[in-house]
C-alpha cells in the first residue's frame, strides 16, 4: 500500500465521520436555536427546556437518518476490510 492508498484511507474516514454526524448535529443545532430564541422571548431559563427537545431532535434523526447511517459506515467498513490484504510493510 502507497501513500495515495492512505491519503484516500484517511479521506474516506472523514468523509465517512462528517456525513454520518451531520444530520443529528444539525438537527440538534436548529431544535437549540429554537429553543433559545423561544427561552429569550419568553424569559423563561429553565435547564430541562433546553435539554429535552435537544433529545428529541437526536431520537427523530436517527429514526429518519438511521439507516443512511447504518448503511454508510458498512460500506466504508466493507471498503476497508477488503483493502486489509493489499497492506504490504
């Protein structure tokens, strides 16, 4: 294995990492900033109220996203299991 091989390793991992973390961080992101321009209008600052639709954003994107999900890191794992033999010191 050359250093391309590697690179290309190292790329499709991060590339892997970004696309399979993206939609629950987003969602997480918007369910926040709703949440706080809803605690800055109401003048409510209540912890549980930030953290629960947080949680509930997360639990609806992994049932939406879940199976991308699933199915991307299988894929990376099956494209990096069947390079293992071309791994040469």
């Amino acid at each position: 294995m050359n250093i391309d091989e590697y690179l290309r390793l190292g790329q499709l991992g991060i590339e892997t990492a970004v696309l399979v973390s993206a939609p629950i961080l987003v969602l997480g992101l918007v369910a926040g900033l709703a949440v706080s321009v809803f605690q800055a209008a109401t003048q409510i600052n209540d912890a549980a109220l930030a953290f629960i639709p947080k949680i509930a954003a997360a639990v609806i994107g992994l049932l939406f996203f879940g199976h991308f999900m699933i199915n991307r890191i299988a894929s990376f794992t099956t494209w990096t299991y069947s390079h293992i033999a071309n791994i040469t010191p």
